[in-house]
C-alpha cells in the first residue's frame, strides 16, 4: 500500500510563493555566511563566480525542484517516486527527493544553533553589552556564549520551539502568514542598516572589494565553496523548494517564479555585503574574519557608533528574522513527510520533527561549548574538520547540496519524460532548449569538475 498522499495545500498568489520562497532562500546564508565567505576568499572574483553559480546553474536546478514538487504533489521522496514511476524508470530515483530531504534536516540541525546566537545578542544588545565595548570584552561576550552549553541549548530550544509553533499552525495560518509578515520586515531592516552603514562606514572601499575582481586570491577550494553556497543560499537540495513546490497552483510560471526567487536572493546578499563590509573597512576591521565576523568584529564596530544599542538590536532582530524564516522552511518538508508516513495530524507531526531536530542538535551544540566527545581531528581531503559542527557544516553545504543539485538536474534532466518536463515548464521551445543543456550538460558536469578538485583528482 502506498504512503503517498497528495498535498492540497495551494499558494494565495504566486506573489506569496515568491515571497515564501525568498523568505526561505534569504537566511543566514546571506547575512551571516556569505559576507565572511567573501571575505575569506578574495571579495569581488568571489562574487562573481558566486553570481555565475547561481543563474547558470542554481536557477535552472530550482526550476527542476519546483517542477518534481508540482507534479509530485507531496514530499520530496514520494514525489521523486512518484514521477520515477510516471517515466517507467526505477523507483530507486526516489533518492533524489529523500536526499534533499534529509540534507535540509541535517543543516538545520546547525542552523537552528547559530540562529540562536543571533537570539542570544538580539537579548544582549538590547541590554547595552555592547556599548563602550573593547575588543577583548566582544571577544569574552561571543567566546563565553560558543563555550556556554546552556546558553545555547536555551536559545536553541527557543528558536525550535517558536518554529515548531509556527509550522504547527497549518499551512495558511502558519506557515503562508508568517512569511507574509516577516520578509518585509526582514527586508526593510536590512536596507535601514545598510544605508546607515554607507553613511557612517567606508561605502567605496566595501564596493570596491565586493564588485572588483582580484582573481589571484580565488582558488579551486573557493570555487567549490561558491558552487556550494550558491545552492546553501537558495535552499536548493534541501527539501525545500520541492516541497514549496507541491503547493504551487498549475497556472503558475515556475520559470519566471524561479527567476524572481534567484534575483532577490541574489539582491539580499548583497544588500548585506554592503550593510556589513562599509563597516567593517570604516573602522579598519578585517574582511576574512570567519564565522566570528557578524559576532565579533561588527559589536565592535557598533561599539563606536551612535545609538549603540538601537543598531545592534535592530541589526540581531534582522538576523533572527532571516534564520526564523529559512528554518520553518527547513522542517516543512520533514513536517509534511511525517504528516503522509505515520498519517498523523500537523500538531503531532511537527512536535515529533521538532523534537528530533533538538536531539541532533546536540551535537552542534557540545561541539562549539567544547565538550570533548564532540571534537574531531579528521582530514577530508586537505579540509581540515575539528568538530562536529565543522563536518556537519562542511558535509552539508559543499558535499550534499551539490550531489543533491546534480541529482535533481540529472532526474529532470534525463530520467523524466521529456513530455512530463516540457508541460510543466511551459516555455518557448528556444527557452526550454536552453534549460534542458543546463541541466543535462552544464550543471552536472560544473558539480563534477569541482568535485573532482575537491578529492584533488583535478587541479585548477
């Protein structure tokens, strides 16, 4: 007996599955990740091979995960099964959605901690920590909170709780409500600080690391960290947009939806570049700091500004909001899988996925406070893993989400009907030409090369 049980949960608008979308795509891969992965790997010829990344090969990939969620009309695996079986191809092509699945549920098991660090100093900004602060008192605030067991698990479980509320809700009252409200407001914060930081930090000097290319400091370990963060940062392989996409209404352009999604992602990273890096070149702070860029080096810049304690708040709000709404996105899918596997009721289902997310968040969260069984010395191929969180890290966003993408290509690509891909993309023949060489020819074999460069097989 099947447990597929088709979805019939349907978008408002196709205004509200862009927005959703966004909201999903928009997250701390760009405000907290992107901005100091640029910053370690060279700035302007990063972004440019990031950009690259993400319309020649993340658009089309999101147009495929769109298209299996729409035809699927359930969650990522049984969808992916479901179309396998439609094309008279093996069923064992279902990987492709349980994949994707699970590598969205193993980010979130991280995610969900450093959004709680976002939470910690939304609570410690507020209380004025940071005014006046030193660079060895920012230091002790952000090394006493990674090191605080129970300051993580306590506002990890916050940010877990609130999301299982949310998901909890349905739908329409959840889920569609909840995006609907906070991605303006996301987004307004982050044009307020990033036209306060053009006034008050150093406008040319972040333009000029950000948009002109020094291609002698890219290399190929950097290559493949763009290619990995332009899935990470569109929420691509993870279960999310397949499952977004099982409640798209028929009429809807995946094409021109999928574009939109692409250009506002792509548009937020960069309003965030430009509301972090002005100051951290305005107050000769350092571009490469690493994951400790938006917890170390920017309190120290709001330190020396005025109204210390507004900016930081509002700038911590922003982040939480960004983590909150990729992260109901994240559980959705694990949510829906439980609602047709154990046909149990949205309640339960997200309670039982919300409770397993904090078991496994755990190990992130022993990991960073330097619990000894959570530490690690493994060298995968020349990457040097420390931690759990490391690995997991690592494991996810240049190792799963790649492989997932390049399934999802290849599943569309070759394994589906070309009639079945055809009638649900809609386009010009010309537009679907160039859609089917993407991801038949340029994603796959993109996600090879680099891969290859990862194993060093290839050297470039």
């Amino acid at each position: 007996m099947t447990t597929e049980r088709a979805t019939n949960n349907r978008w408002s608008s196709n205004f509200s599955f862009v927005l959703a979308a966004t909201a999903a795509a928009v997250g701390l891969g760009n405000i907290w990740k992107f901005p100091y992965i640029m910053g370690e790997n060279g700035g302007g010829a990063f972004v440019l091979l990031y950009l690259l990344f993400i319309f020649l090969i993340g658009v089309p990939v999101l147009m495929s995960e769109v298209l299996i969620g729409r035809r699927g009309r359930t969650s990522p695996g049984y969808a992916a099964a479901k179309l396998a079986r439609e094309s008279g191809v093996s069923p064992a092509w279902q990987i492709t959605g349980w994949m994707g699945l699970s590598a969205g549920y193993i980010i979130l098991t991280f995610y969900a901690v450093i959004a709680g660090w976002a939470l910690s100093y939304v609570f410690k900004s507020a209380s004025g920590t940071f005014v006046g602060a030193t660079t060895e008192s920012v230091a002790a605030t952000f090394g006493g909170m990674v090191s605080s067991a129970p300051e993580l698990l306590f506002f990890t479980t916050l940010l877990i709780i609130a999301t299982v509320l949310v998901v909890g809700k349905g739908f329409k009252k959840g889920l569609e409500r909840a995006v609907t409200y906070l991605m303006p407001l996301l987004l307004g914060l982050l044009v307020i600080i990033a036209l306060y930081a053009a006034h008050i930090g150093d406008f040319g000097a972040a333009v000029r690391f950000m948009f002109y290319p020094d291609f002698s400091a890219l290399t190929g370990q950097g290559a493949l960290i763009a290619l990995g963060h332009a899935f990470f940062t569109l929420s691509l392989a993870s279960g999310v947009m397949i499952i977004y996409g099982a409640y798209l209404p028929k009429g809807t352009s995946i094409v021109r939806t999928s574009i939109w999604i692409a250009i506002a992602d792509t548009l937020v990273a960069l309003i965030a570049g430009l509301a972090i890096f002005p100051i951290v070149f305005g107050f000769g702070l350092t571009p490469g700091e690493g994951p400790g860029l938006i917890f170390q080096t920017l309190p120290l810049a709001f330190a020396n500004m005025p109204f210390t304690t507004l900016i930081a708040t509002v700038f911590f709000v922003m982040l939480v909001l960004a983590a909150f709404t990729s992260a109901i996105a994240m559980i959705e899918a694990s949510v829906a899988f439980a609602e047709e596997r154990l046909r149990v009721k949205r309640w339960q289902a997200a309670i039982s996925s919300g409770l397993l997310l904090w078991i496994l968040s755990l190990g992130t969260v022993f990991s960073l406070s330097g619990a000894g069984w959570a530490q690690l010395e493994w060298n995968f191929f020349g990457k040097e893993l420390d931690s759990i969180f490391a690995a997991i890290d690592h494991l996810a966003s240049n190792i799963l989400l790649p492989l997932g993408g390049f399934m999802a290509a290849v599943f569309t690509g070759w394994v589906m009907k070309r009639k079945f891909t055809e009638e649900e993309l809609n386009m010009s023949k010309r537009g679907y030409q160039i859609w089917l060489f993407c991801v038949r020819f340029l994603a796959p074999i993109a996600i090879i090369v680099i891969f290859l460069q990862l194993l060093g097989i290839l050297q470039f």
